[in-house]
C-alpha cells in the first residue's frame, strides 16, 4: 500500500497532489555534495523540527478542551493544519530528513506521526458522529501497518518505544471495531497478542498484567459479539447493516410545524455486569452505531472546509491517486453533502455518577443548536445559546434499577430509576441508610423535568425501567419515553453481560428475532430472505405511522420526522409485535412500553401480524410464535432479496 498524501488545495477549489517517491529529492534543495553540510538542507531538518514540535505541543493541548460544547473546534483546525504541513514536508523532503547528517529521520516516527494524524480523525469522529472520518482514520492505521513503520521498534531496546506500538494496535482495533472490520481485527489481535508476549518476555515491565486485560477485554467483546449473531453452515458470521442507510421523508409536517431534528446524544453505560472494551460496553457500542449513517464511498461528502483544513488523499499501489475529499468552497458540494448526512453529537458515558451525567445533559440542552461556521460572531457568542425549539436531544440509559426497599410517605415521587455510579474515593459512613444511598447514587424520572422544556426523547434499557412509565409532563414540548421490559422469560437465555435484547431489537431486529427464535444457525440466502422481510416490516411499520390520525401523541408526530428517532420508534413497535406473537411472552414484565402510550392497535395491525408470520415461516420458526389467525399472504412468495427499502 502507497503512503497516505494529503492534498493541497488550490485556488480554484480542487485538489492537487504532492506526489513524491520516497528517493526523490525536491527540486527546491539542492542535492547533498561532498563538500560538507548543506545550508539549504539544514534549513529543511530546523523547519521539519519546528513543525515537529508545533505538532506535539498542540496535539497535547486536545487533552485540554472541554469534552462537551464546540468550542474545542478551533484548536483541532490548528492542530490539522500543522499536522497537515508537517505530514506533506516529511513527504517532500523525505532523503534530507533520513539523512543522519542532518535529522536522521527513522521508520518510527513516521510512523508515530502517522498515528497522531490517525489519532486526530478518530477523535473528530467522536466529536462530530461523521463515520467519514472514522474511514480516514483507518487508512492512516492501516498505511502504518502496511508499510510497517514500526518493524525495528524492538531493535531499539527502548520500552517506551514499544508501548507506543502497542497503543497503535489497540487503537487500530478499536476503528476496526467500530467499522466492523472482523477480519482485519482478526489479524491484528494475533499480531498484538503476540507482540505483548514479546515486550513481556524481554522488557518484564510492570504494565505486562494491564496489557493482558486489554487482550482479554477485546477477545471477550468479540465473543460476546458473536453470540449474539447467528453463523451460516460453515460457521461464519452472518452480518446486517449496523447503520442507518435508509432516508425516507416524513409527511407529519403538513400543518406548518417546524421539523425536529436530532441534535444531542447522551448514551450512559452502567450496568455493572456487561461486558466492555475501553469504556464501551455492548449496549453503547450498539445504540451508537444506529445513531449514525453509513459512511459514503467518498468521504469528501462529508467535510465542510471551515471545518477540515485538509483532506487525506488515499493513494493505491499503482500510483493512481483516489481521492477521498476536496475542500469545497462555502455552498459547495461537500458542504451540502454534509448537511444532509448530518448526524447527532454523541456524547458516550461508562458509569458516570449522577453529578457527571447531569452536567452533560445541562451541555447539551445549553450548547445544541446548529450554527453557521462561518459566521462573523466570535466563537463565544455563537454558541451561549439554548437547544432550539427544532432540535431534540436523545438521553439513552443502559443500566441497573435503583429502587425504594418500600416506598414512603412524603417522598415527593422520588421513589427510584436507573443507577449512576459511585465515587468510592472517600469511604462512606458505616451507618449510612443503604437504601437512602441506592436513592441519591440514582437518575429519578423527576431528575430531568427541568430538561424537558425543550424536546427531550428517552430511551430507558433497565430493571427497573417503568419508573418513567409515568413521567412528569409539566412543559408542553414533546416527550417520549421508550421503556425495555423489565424482565426476560426463563426460557430465553440471558443476556445480561451481552448486552440487551431490548437494545439489539432497536439495533438490530433481524439478530433479535433470531435470538428470541434459539436460531443460532441458518443458510445465508434464507438470513438474507429474513433480513429484506425485516425491512418490509419496518416499511408496514412506517406506513402505519404515517395513517394513524387518533389516538397517536403529537410528540411521536414531532419525533417521527426525524430519520433516527422515527427508525427508534418502528423497531420499538416490531418488537413489542415479535414479542407479543412469542409463546414464551406471556407476563406484563416481558414487554416494552412506552410514554405516552402507543395505541395498542399500532402492533396488532392484521397486515403487520401477517408479515411477521411470514417472517417466521421463512425462517422455519413457527413453533415459537402463535397468531390470531393465518396471514393473507401467507402463500405469498417472500419479498426479493434485491429489494430495497425506500
């Protein structure tokens, strides 16, 4: 694979491209002589020192910004425009460089330069949610594999060397993970497990047990992964699209409302138990995943200029350059690319105490209104405003049940509902009332009433979580509250450490259905017949929705035009379908709901309940679901696998 280059944008708009051989020497430097030290390259290797330091000491400062808010932009706008020059110089001057009689530039820390670029783009996907730059970050991983620019790190001796090879591949897989690139991460985590049994055996450092858990944590999430998903005949995974790829308008908007728009997203680990990698537990690395489109095949579409300085040409071995963005121009494709494929800001949170939850969710309804960059307000004024009218925020709660022992007079409603974590750095006191403490190490319903003066979609995954079955609606701003059951039937298998099953049916329903189904194997073309009728389903779904004129909230009517919640909200009514049809299914505890109440007519559509006995007959499961009466069309050929939902 052909080094990475970064395009250099020209007058007109277009990129050009630093195409440079890696034994070229740039026509500006004159070629080294015998005669002693050449000024002009000396220069070259003060310079590429220069912007070498520039590049750490603002990569550092990224450790400094606040982790909610935009005010962080400007400073990753620096940091990518040195770490920009500093990649294409390196490029450029690359013989004078690894000359020693200049800088005596090694493999490594092209490499670790590299890295910090791979490093830059990861990070500006998790401020931004656009996987478009989670792909850029990969090509710069991939690249310092391909290229092996950490070959000869062990041959230094030097441990901190080392380290920073192996945070290259924990990091790498981490990308790949959330690109679901199993068979890349494959490769790479027999590389690592070998390479920490290496650094293990002539280092003997004192880190050697944390690198273990770290092997561990990523094996088991893998595994966890796999249970969940059921294997073809020869045992390979069979995949589904993990993200959102379907667009379809909502016709809700008639009466002159303004459309809402996901803006904010808080996703919250903690359950106690479940399985995780990096502070990533299952359910948050599911939930995310639906919270974002699927990258484009270009990722230019994405990267407005005034945000991305430069973009990252990815080059093959041929020589041939294909581009992965231009830096449009103000109204530009690529800005109008990126407005449509706008996603949510994510903000991900593994077991936060209450005081850091309510801080985010005071941030996001602050700071969460869409701005023009370009703008000739300072910074500060621009963001000091409120979450608009327009703009929902999602709060999605991954956790245990914290509950009252028994509930008291005088308790103001504060009886329980999801725990937070507990700071245990100061030792509590030995008398202290457990059941007063489970209460204030706890999110209430009450708790977020002030929130919800702007529009506020919640999605609850617990125990105990028809303590929001009843939410305070004091504001008149839409609301809603998706509640998961809070018990599973004995004859389903937990899923407790996996993750949940109401949270893979809002992920994923086609990997639900067949886990409520014990289907852990079936034939590729009959997963593909499930996964297409699936999405017939979510279509019927949708159009039920869209016809449902009484009885149906107008907060659903405001959450429905929005691509992600309106995905949310038909999965949420497939699996209270799937569930109410399952024999095993039979207590009140089992099923999902919500506030306010859905009409139950939603789920018992005879046309729904046909397509889902189809479903089941495609996938040879009839036994585990009963029904009313058999399918009109049951005799009907399934849809085709070609077709797509619109």
């Amino acid at each position: 694979m052909a080094e990475p280059s970064v395009g250099n944008t020209t007058g007109n708009g277009t990129t050009s491209e630093v195409e440079v051989g890696e034994t070229a020497v740039p026509s500006s430097v004159p070629a080294t002589g015998s005669g002693g030290p050449n000024p002009a390259a000396s220069k070259t290797a003060e310079e590429f020192q220069y912007l070498l330091e520039k590049s750490q000491q603002l990569f550092a400062g990224l450790r400094d910004l606040p982790p909610t808010g935009r005010t962080w932009q400007p400073h990753f706008q620096r940091t990518f425009e040195v770490y920009t020059k500093l990649w294409k110089f390196q490029q450029q001057h690359r013989p004078i460089l690894e000359n020693k009689e200049y800088y005596g530039l090694k493999r490594w820390e092209i490499g670790e330069v590299a890295s910090k670029i791979g490093q830059l783009y990861y990070h500006y996907y998790l401020r931004t949610s656009e996987t478009n730059y989670l792909c850029e970050s990969y090509v710069f991983y991939e690249a310092i594999r391909e290229r092996q620019y950490f070959r000869d790190v062990l041959d230094a001796k030097s441990p901190a060397l080392m380290i920073k090879k192996l945070r290259y591949y924990a990091r790498f897989i981490v990308v790949c993970l959330l690109l679901n690139r199993n068979d890349v991460i494959k490769k790479l985590m027999e590389e690592l497990t070998a390479l920490v049994d290496e650094y293990t055996k002539v280092f003997k450092p004192s880190d050697a047990a944390e690198w273990n858990v770290v092997l561990s944590e990523i094996s088991t999430f893998l595994e966890a992964e796999k249970k969940l998903a059921p294997v073809d005949f020869e045992g390979n995974i069979l995949s589904v699209p993990n993200r959102l790829q379907i667009e379809r308008t909502a016709k809700f908007d008639k009466d002159g409302t303004p459309k809402l728009k996901l803006q904010q997203a808080i996703l919250v680990g903690n359950y106690q138990n479940q399985i995780k990698f990096s502070e990533l537990t299952l359910d948050m690395y599911r939930i995310l995943q639906s919270l974002e489109r699927e990258p484009t095949s270009q990722a230019a579409g994405a990267r407005p200029s005034s945000e991305m300085p430069a973009p990252i040409d990815k080059k093959e071995g041929d020589g041939a350059a294909e581009e992965s963005g231009a830096v449009a121009g103000p109204g530009g494709a690529a800005e109008k690319g990126s407005t449509r494929r706008s996603n949510p800001q994510k903000y991900l949170l593994y077991r936060p105490t209450f005081a850091q939850l309510l801080l985010f969710v005071a941030t996001s309804f602050k700071v969460g209104i869409v701005v023009n960059p370009r703008s000739k307000q300072s910074i500060t004024s621009r963001f000091k405003q409120d979450m608009s009218d327009t703009s929902a925020m999602l709060l999605y709660l991954s956790a245990d049940g914290s509950k009252r022992a028994s509930k008291e007079q005088g308790d103001s409603g504060y009886t329980g509902g999801v725990a937070t974590a507990v700071n245990y750095a100061r030792k509590p006191p030995e008398n202290k009332d457990a059941d007063q403490t489970s209460l204030m190490h706890c999110l209430h319903p009450q708790d977020l009433v002030p929130f919800t003066r702007k529009p506020l979609f919640l999605i609850v995954d617990s125990t105990n979580s028809v303590a929001f079955k009843e939410f305070p609606k004091v504001f008149n701003q839409p609301l809603v509250c998706l509640l998961s059951p809070t018990e599973y039937p004995s004859t389903v298998k937990d899923t407790t450490q996996i993750g949940s099953l109401f949270t893979l049916f809002l992920h994923a329903p086609v990997k639900a259905f067949a886990f409520v189904s014990d289907t852990t194997e079936m034939s590729a073309e009959v997963w593909n017949k499930c996964v297409v009728q699936i999405q017939a389903i979510e279509r019927t779904i949708a159009d039920i929705f869209e016809k449902e004129t009484s009885g149906l909230d107008k907060s659903y009517r405001r959450f429905l035009q929005d691509d992600f919640l309106r995905q949310f909200l038909v999965r949420f009514v497939l699996a209270d379908a799937i569930l109410h049809s399952h024999n095993s299914f039979k207590e009140a505890q089992h099923f999902p709901t919500s506030f306010p109440p859905l009409p139950a007519s939603l789920s018992t559509t005879p046309e729904l309940i046909s397509k889902i006995q189809e479903l089941t007959q495609i996938a040879n499961v009839g036994n585990f679901y009963s029904f009313d009466a058999p399918p009109a069309a049951a005799t009907a050929a399934p849809v085709a696998a070609g077709s797509e939902a619109q």
